[in-house]
C-alpha cells in the first residue's frame, strides 16, 4: 500500500522534528558580535533591513547600521515561530524570540527602555508570516504578550508607543483575529487598497507595496513626471490618514539607478527605504541629511 501523501504542514514538522534530534535541547548557537558602526550617531528612521534574518547577526547588524526597521519571516510550526524565508531553512533554534524578541527586551531593559539609548525612536519589527496568517497571528499574539514591557500598544482604538512596535505582513489570513482584539501588541500592514479604507491607521498603521506593479521607472533616466506626481499623491493621502509607507521590490543593486530611486522616495517623503545592503544605505541616508 503506498504511502499517504505528506501536506506542506507534514514536510515542515518533519523538517523541524530531524533537526531537533540534532540540536537537542541547546538554545540557539551564539552569534559573534556585531560590529557597532553607527555608535555614536542619530538612528535612521527611515531605514529598512529587508529579510533582516539572512544577515550574518541578525538584528545586531541591522541595529549596528543605525536602522529604524527590521523584517522578520515567521512559519508557524508544531507550535513554534521559526524564522526562515523559505521551507529549506527551517531550523528550530531560530525562532522569533530567539532572534528578535528575547535581545531587543534585553537591550531595551538595558538602556532604560530604548531601542537606541537616548532616543526615543520606536523600532518597526514587520512579521511576515509565510504560514496561514489566522493560526499564526493567534500563535504571535499569544507571544507577544510575554514582551508587552516594551512594545507599542493598542487599547480600545488608543495607541501607546513603545520601545518597539510590531507590524504584522504577510498572509492576509491575519487581519481577522486582529481586528477582534480589544488589547492589541501588533499591528497591521496594509496594501494601496487600504488607504480611504475603513481600517483606522491604529490597526493599520503602515501601508506597504510593489514597487513594480505601480510604477515602472527604475532608475534610468529622469523619473516621468507623472509617476512622481502620483508617488506623492500617494504618499501624502497616507500620510493625511496618520500612515506610514514603504515600497518593496525597489531597485537594489549598488549604482546610480539605486540612488535615483532612493533621491524620489526621500523627496516624496516616503517613510522607509528598503534594501538588503545596510552599509549602502546607511551610507546614502548619512550623507542625505
């Protein structure tokens, strides 16, 4: 008789159980020291470690570069939130608190409750869920709260910030159970679709899209005007309901058209840039100001 076939749940646990054997009960491997380039500097606000967790220490190279945002891919597995962009890389000493959640409280209770001491940035953590967004999100919720010390805060439509303020991406299964929560630790990514939407920016406090599918300037050349035109619109229309925008798929390779495009969203005041080069972009913010 064949065997049954395995789901994608089935792969994952299998994949999750094989390297517990391995790890055994050892908490996740000791990473060495990032270097700390922007000591002594002003923390960038507008910047964004996209898949922050392939860096090689992630959260601490994010930070070292002064970055005011980092993104975290999470799957919901047997429990657990691990941290991976893809199946493969499932591993079960990465998990979100592991990575993110257990050394930004220690640092934050390190520095009287800052991110970056002596300022009162609240770091953005988006938390891309790459499983069913509905079981995931109450698994995240659940977590969460063990941090509530330091993270931003929604009650009864009233938000309070804090150290760091969680923004949930990813599946869109994860709006429901948020919505249904009279005390919230996270909030909501929205798409375009949102803005004039009746999802108060107090759950969606961030709107977040495809470069590529909006507009199709990448850097070469002078941007169209009535691309500029309409990236400002944009903008300004979140910015108007108390919203933050970001674009993802922007041009990323080093070299002028990178610039170009990043010269526009600062122009246009979009609120973070995003990248998988920190030293680059720390560098242009740096020398922006």
């Amino acid at each position: 008789m064949p065997a049954p076939a395995r789901t994608p749940h089935t792969r994952r646990a299998a994949v999750v159980t094989a390297a517990a054997a391995l790890a055994g009960s050892l908490a996740a491997p000791a990473l060495a020291a990032a270097p700390d380039h922007g000591r002594g500097r002003p923390p960038l606000r507008r910047a964004h470690a996209h898949n922050d967790y392939e860096h090689p220490h992630p959260l601490t190279d994010a930070l070292g570069h002064g970055f005011g945002s980092v993104e975290a891919d999470i799957w919901l597995v047997d429990g657990r939130l691990l941290v991976a962009h893809d199946e493969a890389e499932l591993d079960p000493a990465r998990t979100l608190e592991a990575l993110y959640l257990d050394p930004l409280l220690r640092r934050v209770r390190a520095q009287h409750g800052r991110v970056y001491r002596g300022h009162r940035l609240s770091l953005q953590l988006l938390i891309d869920i790459k499983t069913a967004g509905g079981p995931a999100y109450r698994e995240l919720s659940r977590r969460l709260r063990r941090y509530r010390s330091m993270l931003s805060v929604c009650v009864g439509g009233h938000v309070h910030a804090g150290a760091v303020t969680a923004v949930v991406s990813g599946d869109r299964g994860a709006r429901e159970p948020m919505e249904a929560e009279t005390v919230r630790h996270a909030f909501y990514d929205g798409r375009l679709g949102d803005l004039g939407g009746p999802a108060p920016a107090s759950l969606a406090p961030l709107i977040s899209d495809n470069w590529t599918l909006h507009f199709g300037w990448r850097g070469v050349g002078p941007m169209p005007p009535a691309e500029r035109a309409e990236l400002r619109r944009i903008t300004a229309a979140a910015h108007a309901e108390g919203r933050r925008v970001r674009w993802w798929a922007t041009p990323d390779l080093p070299g002028p058209a990178r610039e170009a495009v990043w010269r526009e969203l600062l122009a246009a005041g979009v609120d973070y840039l995003n990248t998988d080069d920190l030293a680059g972009l720390e560098a242009f913010l740096r020398a922006a100001r």
